[in-house]
C-alpha cells in the first residue's frame, strides 16, 4: 500500500475536496502516514471498511457465517502487570500536578490469543465504523470523530465508561466526579479546535449515554456533540481543515502540545495507526470516526489489542488500569 505524508495528504485531500471527487482515508496517530485513495480504486483483497451506510464489503464475500465464526470464537487477553501500568500512570499524574495538563490519555498494548483472523474479527464485530487493512489491522470504532454535512461541521467526544450490569450504572457514571470533569475537559477542548476552522461553534449535546454489547458484556459510554459552521468555499480546503484538528483530542488530552509529548514519555508502545481518525467524503459530505477498539497484527503473526482511558488529577491508578482492561473486547450481538 502507498501511504502519504502530511503535506501530500493534505493536498490530495483539498484537490479532491474541490473535484467533489468521493474517497476513503485513513491517518495514523503521528500523521506521517496516511492511506487515501478513491472509493472506486480500493482493492476489497487488502483493505475492507464499513463507514456507517457505506462499504465495499459487497465486493469480497465471506468465505464462513459469522454465526459460525462466533459459537467457535476463542479470546484470551495478557494484560501488562499493574507495577509495569504504574510506572507510566506515574508519569502521567506526576505531570498533571506540576500542571502540565490536565487531562492525559493513557494507552497500552495487550497481547491477545484468539483463533480469529482479523478479518474474522472485522465480519463478527459490530460498530459504527469498521476498517480492516490486510495483515496489519481491523478496527471497530463506536466513536465518531468529525462530521461535515452542507456547511456544517459536528464532533462527538467520547469519555466515561462503565460495566452496564452494575446496579444503577448509568446514575453511577453520570454522577461519578472523576468521569464528570474528563468528559468537560475534553469537550471544551473539542470545541476550541473547531473553534480554529469554524464559527458559531456550540455544545448542542452533553453527555448523553449509549450502550454498547461485547463479547465480555454490556457497558456505557457517555459522549458529547459539538457543532460549527465551516466557511464557503470549504471544500477546496478540505484537507488543510481536517488536518488542523488532528490527532483526536479524545485520545490526547488538555492542552493538546503538551499532553502528546507527555504521551510520548508515558507510553511503553507505538501507537501506529491506533487513535489515529478515519472516514469517508461522499463528494460534498465527510463522515469520520476515531480508530479505537483495535487490533493490530504484529511482523511475526501475533496480535495485540490496543486501549487505554483518560486520567486526571482524580484518577486512581486501580480504577485505570481496570477500564483499560474492560475496553479490550469485541462487540459482538
């Protein structure tokens, strides 16, 4: 596959942004590379998306009913220790109280063994977004990143999550303080980046709750909408627009410089094309997601999972290290 850097990226974008020339993209975490090519070129042998409505799943048929993939399916997870999860979650607290930040996403890398290939997994998951590039990764993400329809322009942040059969566990998230101040962080952050390359920019939607079913059991989440209105003319600098707000700031923190250097100290893995965006542009509309709930396929075969939550001066390094653990499933229903 040919990937571009930023600046090719940028420019191919605002060329067929002008052309109303419909695509799919994809952009890793640094954004030094990303995929991006034009929905009647992509090869269904290498790289599979489903981007709500839109696929091209109907050009590579399944070779076995998910069904059958399913009642077969095998999953273990191996977890660093919590002492090795500390070290990094040290990092990240010992900067949010000098100040550096005030909102830290920290992720890690968890081995998994499963006897589901990822494109077992791309068929058998159920998400919103879903992308698979052969032999390298599949994600299934419920998290929207930006959305553009007309001259309008929406986000939905992604913060807060908890088990759903826990008693009253939508009262237990909505109330939880820790939880309450993330999500307020990272949407007033979301609304000053579409703030750089929109007006009229306004919370039109606050944590509200959806409901998510895994392999491992129901959970919430609760997110927020944002919206703006882009300037005429947008579309001829599609590219130079999109790339503003990158990376995510659902998956970085407060403020956003900052928080991806400490990331960069904190981390023991590379991110890679994990918590890096996604989408579709139909030729006037743009829909994208964050690529969360990800599985990576390493050189040697072997997979990991790839997750991680925001921490706070409030965060506790057991709770963390738990929800790091709860969000690595498959959502399958």
């Amino acid at each position: 596959m040919i990937y571009k850097d930023r600046n090719n990226a940028i420019e191919q974008m605002n060329e067929w942004g002008s052309k109303q020339q419909p695509f799919i993209f994809f952009v890793d975490y640094k954004q030094q590379q990303t995929y991006i090519e034009k929905t009647e070129n992509i090869n269904s042998n290498e790289v599979l998306y489903q981007f709500n409505e839109v696929t091209n799943e109907n050009d590579a048929p399944r070779v076995q009913d998910t069904s059958d993939i399913i009642s077969g399916m095998q999953w273990q997870t191996f977890p660093e220790d919590l002492d090795r999860y500390k070290q990094s979650f040290d990092i990240v607290k010992k900067n949010i109280s000098k100040g550096n930040s005030f909102l830290i996403n920290l992720t890690c890398s968890t081995p998994i063994k499963t006897n589901l290939s990822l494109k077992d997994i791309y068929y058998i998951s159920k998400a919103k977004y879903k992308l698979w590039v052969k032999d390298m990764f599949v994600v299934f993400s419920p998290e929207i990143f930006v959305r553009i329809k007309g001259n309008k322009i929406s986000s939905y942040p992604m913060k807060g999550t908890i088990n759903a059969t826990l008693p009253n566990a939508e009262q237990l998230l909505m109330d939880d303080i820790k939880e309450s101040a993330e999500h307020a962080t990272i949407t007033d952050l979301i609304r000053n980046d579409l703030s750089m390359i929109s007006e009229h920019v306004q919370v039109t939607r606050y944590r509200y709750i959806d409901r998510l079913e895994t392999n491992r059991g129901p959970i919430l989440q609760t997110s927020s909408e944002i919206g703006g209105t882009l300037p005429e003319g947008f579309n001829r600098h599609l590219g130079s627009l999109f790339f503003q707000l990158l990376p995510a700031g659902s998956i970085t923190g407060a403020p956003k410089i900052k928080t991806t250097q400490i990331i960069e100290e904190a981390e023991l893995h590379d991110r890679h094309f994990y918590s890096g965006v996604m989408g579709y542009f139909d030729g006037h509309n743009l829909d994208s997601a964050v690529m969360i709930r990800f599985v990576e396929q390493l050189a040697d075969g072997n997979m990991v999972y790839k997750s991680g939550g925001g921490i706070t001066f409030q965060s506790n390094v057991a709770d963390e290290y738990n929800e790091m653990k709860q969000k690595i499933y498959v959502p399958i229903y």
